[in-house]
C-alpha cells in the first residue's frame, strides 16, 4: 500500500501527535478501568458494522509467532506501555479467542474474509507433552485452529529440516525412545510453509519443495481481491543451529529477498496487497518500530521504493510489536501462544491493494473474562497429556524452598536456574570420573522456570522443561585466554547472547570501544584462585556452544577432550543423584558476575564470592539491652568471632577491649551467641566476623537499640549490605496525566479541520 486515504479521523491523530499530546499522555475511554486496557484501548473491538462498501473488501489476518508447542503453557504477557497480563495462554484459550476475534469480524464486516498465519518456530524448545512426541500434538492443534500459512523459525531447524518434514507431512518417526511415539495419531500440517531466504548451499533451490511465497484469493465472482504472503527468516540461523543441521543451506539477506519477491508479486502476479512472514526480532514504543525488522523495512524502501508491503508479522524475539515503519504495519504477539494479533484492513478491488496501512491490535489471551476454551484442541492437549504421564509425572527431586526455581537474571545477566544447571554439569562430569573446572551455558537453552509443586516435588517433566534441546555435552580444554574472550564476547554493543556459568567467577569493568562497552579484569576459581592466561583448564559446554553458537567463536578453537550425556538427562540426573543422597535442590544468585566500581571497594580483588554469600545468607535479630544472647543466621557451619566496638573507634575495623566470643552457627546456619560479658549500653555496638570454610570473612556491625517490651521486640531486621544490583528489569508505570484543558483546546482547534479524502492512483502493473 502506498497511496493514503486521508479522513477526519486521520488528521486529528495527526494533529494530536503533531502538537505534542501524545507524549506520555494515556486518553482512558469514558467508564473503562485503565487495567482493563490494552494498546491503550478497549482490548475487545468494537467495530461498526462495515459493509463491502463499493469495491472495498474487509480483510482481517489472525497471527501468532513463536508459539514452541506450548499446549499448556501459560505465563505473563506484557505490552510495550507495561501493561502485564498475568497467566495468559494455553492452546485451547488461544484457539477460542481466534474464534471469537473472527466472529466478530464477521459479524461487523459484511463480506469480510479472515485468514490465519504464523511466523515461525511453531515447534522446538517445547514442554514435554509436545516435546516427547517429537512436537506432533502441536502440528494437530495447529490444524484445529486453522492456521494455513506459516513460515520457519530457527527452532524448525533444531533436530534438521530433514525431520520437521517429516513432522508437517506426517512420516513415520525414525525414532521412539519412550515408547510413546509409534502410535500417535498424526496429522500432516494444513500450514503452507513460505521462505525465501533458504536454499540448498550453492544452488537457488528452496528445500523440500517450498515455496518463496504463496497468493490467497478472497471474495466472490467480481469482486476478488488477492494478497501475497513472502516467508523469510534471520540470517542469524548459524549462530544459533547445531552446525550439521545449517552447513547445507545458504542464509540469504533478508531484505533483498523481500524486495525480490515483493516485486515479482507486483510485476508479474498483478498482487499490490503484500504480507510478509518473517521471523526476524522487532520491538516497539509508542508505535515507534525498532530492533532488525525495522532496519529490514527501511533497506526494502530503499531497494524498491515502489515496494508495496503492508504488513510484516514478526518474531524470534517475543516481544510485544505494533507500530508502523514508513506505512507498513508490524507486530509481534509475544510467545507461547499468550498473545496474539488481530490485523484488518480493506482491499481495493481497482487498486488490488490495501486502501491504507491495515490497523492491528496486540492482544492478550486471558484468563479474565475469557470465552471457554476450545473442548476439540483441549481434547488434543489431553490425549498429548495422557501418553507422556508416564515419563513426565515422576518425581525426581524435592527443592528446598517453596516456589519455583527461577531463571531470571539480574543487571549482570546471572540467574539461580543458570547456577544449578552449570553446577549439575559440573557434578555429572566428575560422577563419570571426569575431572573438570568450568562449566559454561548459553542462556538462552535455559527454557523455562524449574517448576516446583505444592509439596515441594520436583518432576521429571518440570526438569525437562528448563533443558529441552538434548545438546550433546563436551568436555572441552581452553586456556584462560579463551576462557577471558568467550566471556568478553557476551559484552557486544546488544548484550543478546549471554552464558551462565560455574565455578569461576569473573568481574568486568566499562569499556571504551563502543563495539564492546564492558571487559573483563578478573576471572578466578570458586577457590578464589586466579584463572591463568596460558593455563589449560577443562570446561563443560554443550555442542551448540562447540559449534560457535550464539556467536561465542571462542568455542570453536577448544579441544575435545570427552562427551557426556545430552543436556536434558545431564541436568535431570543431576537432580536425581542429589535425591538419591538426601540432598534438597536449592539454587541461587551468588555473584559469579560482578560490575567493578568505586562502590565496591577501589580494588577489583576485593569482589569475593565467598564474601558475597556471606554478605547474602546473614540476618541479625534485634539487639536490644538486657539482651544476653546476640541470635540470627548465616552461612551453614559458619565460624563467628564477636567484640565489643571502642568508643574511640566508630570504624567496623574495631579496637577489642576484652576477649572475642568465638561460636560456630550450626548446620541451618543459625547461632545463638553469650553476649552477657560485654554490658552493652544503648548505641553501643558488637562488630561481628563471620569466616567460612575457605577462609572468606565479612565484618557486621550490630547496634544496641533501647530497650523495648518483649511484645515489640520479636520483628526480624537484616543487616543491609551494600547492593551489588539493581533492578533493571522492572517495567515502567503507565498512568493518565491531567491534561484535560490542554486536550479540550487542541480539540476545539482540530475540529475545525475538513474532512480530506485522496482516492488511491496506484498504477496496476
């Protein structure tokens, strides 16, 4: 689309954003909660009832994106204003929602015609009800939901194009480790699959027959109109694919196939109404378009300036999309089917195009309000449910928290999950006899939150959730100095690739080059000892990261040493031995990643790891006079020394006028220390030393408080220490700013506007 029909509507936006009102300013309509917004509108459309007016057919295009099998998955589902919808999802909620959005539609639009697509990475990285069936339930609730067009995403390429063939087109599988597979009731996708940036190495081929893009008629008789669906995907596939399942493939540039085909549709089909199916990342603000889709675009304007795409659903990235990039819309529904897009417009039967650029909203699939699930996919989930109970339902572990364990990072990109599942590697390295120092993960392998139910129980399904690719585990042999670039290569200008890690820990200071804004000073043992340059050490990684994924080239000079099992029983074994020896599963951040500043402490050296834990673990009860007993907890088995601050000395580093208490804190970390010696007064103060097994000590000040009556002195006070993170993955509050008067002007003086509307030229080739 590329002519513009102008209305009255139009020219107000216009001269709103123009003069300014619609920065940080929400309009909330009249008797709607703001909580009940999303888009910063009514979530549900509410359409006047539009005809096919002349030679004008409405058109609407239902999308998804990176949906990973996810049958039951659910989560939150956020928009770009920050707008958190909590536990949206699961395929027979989404698959109602469609319906009803399309009912809608139907029932607003006389005549209108709507059509379902996806765009990429439909399977892979999926949860076991779909996973341990090779991701055919997925293909069949795909079907149910009618979803006819689709292009890949680097997930199809996970186990090879070869056998996600074999999955769209209902083969045999090759394969049945769990017995489960054999006799599952396959369906051959009715998703066409479009792409046009995948050939066979050295040739144009496009694999198994697919095609570049497809054209769908829609209306009757005379009055049919088409649109043209192109299929591309990033050209990042070798960064992120096992090498045997990329090497036969060339990855052609993205925007040059979308100015290719968009003209061949144009020129030689007569199809002006172009969509593009990429799974390439995109973010928005205020409609405002960012991130490759954006660059993309802008590279086909300048390739073709004639280019008449109107639309771009997007993904890989999953999140929340809906702006315009020089009148093409592009949107993103998030991930794991918690959202999804809503596309309408109207086509020109003359002109063969859209009448302007399609609006869309961004929606979420939530529980609140929600129409009922669809019972014919939920039949489906069910029966996926009933054939892996089996394998998914055992107990392999009981953690020793309530709660999930999480995989989310801090400011410095490290996660509790990331910790346990590198420990695991460690530990299942020397259960084989294997001696190793490091193991290393990219993030991004690590899928989901390790779930944890009610009675604490750890299941095999959980478990396989959070490693679901079955990468092969290597026992490489780096030196320090690969070791140090691998670590520098997570801190490129975006940050995107990043790894979890154990037994070393690293500290990194800001950078000059803009290329790489942070470096690393420091890497050392868990014993504190330094990592060494030209020493070699033996390192756990799986064998994507072996192959360079993530763009982590360091890898790639390592020596094979030895093999272990895929990552999924790695980590899944890992639990079960800590059961079979009594042990609860426990995880946590710990500081394996530390930001040098003034703030802790003039010297790099002085970020201890061990400190950090100790820093971490240790919370003082009140202390208030009469009190004979100093009680709290810390580390398990935590050495702790006690004295009495001078007057003279106000500094921790405290001067002792009589002989320490000395304690040990017992196996739960707790301590009871006699205190009865030092006749404290109100503001005096105890500086407390707390040694671990590696010699690793903090220093604590505990100040004497007044004396309070017993009812008031039972609350919990935890000696703050200085933070070594902030929280930068907090979304921004969105609110309504009181700008009525403002509003009423702008208004008045925007009425006075005409109504303009410019017929569309285009000239049909």
């Amino acid at each position: 689309m590329k002519k513009w029909k102008q209305s009255l509507k139009s020219t107000m936006v216009f001269f709103l954003f123009a003069s300014g009102m619609g920065v940080g300013a929400t309009i909330f309509p009249i008797n709607v909660k703001a909580e009940d917004l999303v888009n910063g509108q009514e979530a549900t459309l509410a359409a006047e009832n539009v005809s096919v007016k002349g030679n004008q057919i409405p058109i609407q295009i239902l999308g998804i994106n990176d949906f990973h099998g996810a049958l039951s998955t659910t989560g939150s589902f956020y928009t770009d204003a920050g707008v958190k919808v909590e536990k949206a999802g699961s395929a027979a909620l989404l698959s109602s929602y469609l319906n009803r959005a399309e009912k809608t539609f139907a029932e607003n639009n006389i005549g209108g015609q709507t059509i379902r697509v996806h765009s990429g990475d439909m399977v892979g990285a999926s949860p076991a009800n779909s996973a341990l069936l090779q991701d055919e339930p997925t293909v069949n609730v795909l079907n149910q939901m009618n979803f006819t067009i689709g292009t890949l995403g680097n997930h199809e390429f996970d186990e090879g194009l070869g056998e996600f063939n074999r999955i769209m087109t209902a083969g045999a599988p090759t394969k049945d480790p769990y017995g489960i597979l054999a006799s599952y009731p396959r369906e051959a996708s009715k998703a066409e699959i479009v792409i046009g940036n995948v050939v066979k190495k050295g040739t144009k081929d496009i694999p198994y027959g697919w095609q570049p893009y497809t054209i769908k008629e829609f209306g009757e008789g005379e009055q049919k109109v088409k649109i043209g669906f192109i299929g591309v995907v990033t050209t990042e596939i070798p960064n992120l694919v096992l090498r045997e399942h990329y090497e036969g493939y060339d990855f052609l540039d993205e925007a040059t196939t979308i100015a290719k085909y968009s003209k061949a549709l144009r020129e030689e089909q007569g199809v002006n109404a172009i969509v593009v199916l990429a799974h390439i990342p995109a973010v928005s603000k205020q409609q405002q378009v960012s991130g490759d889709a954006a660059e993309i675009l802008a590279k086909v304007n300048t390739l073709d300036p004639d280019n008449s795409v109107d639309a771009l659903f997007a993904g890989h990235n999953h999140q929340y999309t809906n702006g315009v990039v020089n009148k093409t819309r592009v949107v993103q529904s998030t991930s794991q089917g918690k959202g999804y897009v809503d596309l309408q417009g109207k086509i020109d039967v003359a002109t063969k195009d859209f009448v302007e650029t399609p609006t869309a909203e961004v929606l979420p699939v939530s529980p609140v309000n929600a129409p009922a699930p669809d019972g014919n996919v939920g039949t489906i989930v069910k029966d996926a449910d009933d054939r892996v109970i089996s394998v998914t339902s055992k107990k392999i572990g009981i953690s020793k928290e309530n709660g999930n364990i999480s995989r989310e990072v801090n400011e410095f990109k490290e996660s509790a999950l990331g910790n346990l599942i590198t420990d695991g590697q460690i530990a299942m390295a020397k259960a084989k006899g294997i001696n190793v120092d490091f193991a290393m993960t990219n993030n991004g392998g690590v899928r989901a939150d390790l779930l944890v139910n009610e009675n604490r129980e750890i299941t095999w399904g959980a478990a396989q959730a959070v490693q679901p690719f079955g990468n092969i585990m290597q026992i490489v042999e780096m030196t320090g100095a690969q070791i140090e670039q691998v670590l520098n290569e997570q801190y490129d200008q975006e940050e995107k690739y990043f790894l979890q890690l154990s037994g070393l820990a690293y500290t990194f200071i800001e950078n000059a080059d803009a290329a790489q804004p942070f470096k690393v000073v420091e890497m050392k043992k868990t014993d504190g000892s330094p990592i060494l340059k030209d020493q070699k050490y033996r390192v756990v990684i799986n064998d994507f990261l072996f192959g360079g994924g993530d763009g982590f080239s360091g890898f790639v000079g390592a020596k094979l040493i030895d093999a272990m099992q895929p990552d999924t029983e790695t980590f899944i074994n890992y639990i079960e031995s800590k059961t079979a020896k009594g042990e609860e599963i426990t995880a946590k951040i710990e500081g394996r990643k530390a930001k040098y500043t003034e703030e802790t402490g003039g010297s790099t050296t002085e970020i201890n790891e061990g400190e950090e834990l100790i820093k971490k673990a240790t919370t003082f009860d009140p202390l208030y006079v009469g009190n004979e007993y100093l009680t709290g907890v810390t580390i398990p088995n935590g050495k702790l020394s006690v004295i009495k601050e001078t007057t003279e000395n106000s500094s921790v580093k405290a001067v002792a006028t009589e002989e320490p208490v000395v304690e040990q804190a017992a196996n739960d970390g707790k301590f009871k220390l006699n205190i009865r010696s030092f006749d404290l007064k109100e503001g005096e103060k105890l500086v407390v030393t707390i040694t671990d097994s590696n010699q690793n000590s903090v220093t604590f000040p505990v100040t004497v408080l007044k004396a309070v009556s017993e009812s008031s002195s039972t609350t919990q006070t935890t000696i703050q220490t200085s933070s070594s993170s902030k929280d930068k993955n907090k979304l921004p509050k969105t609110g309504e700013s009181n700008q009525g008067i403002a509003y009423f002007g702008i208004v008045l003086i925007a009425s006075t506007f005409v109504v303009w509307e410019f017929k569309k030229n285009k000239v049909i080739k």
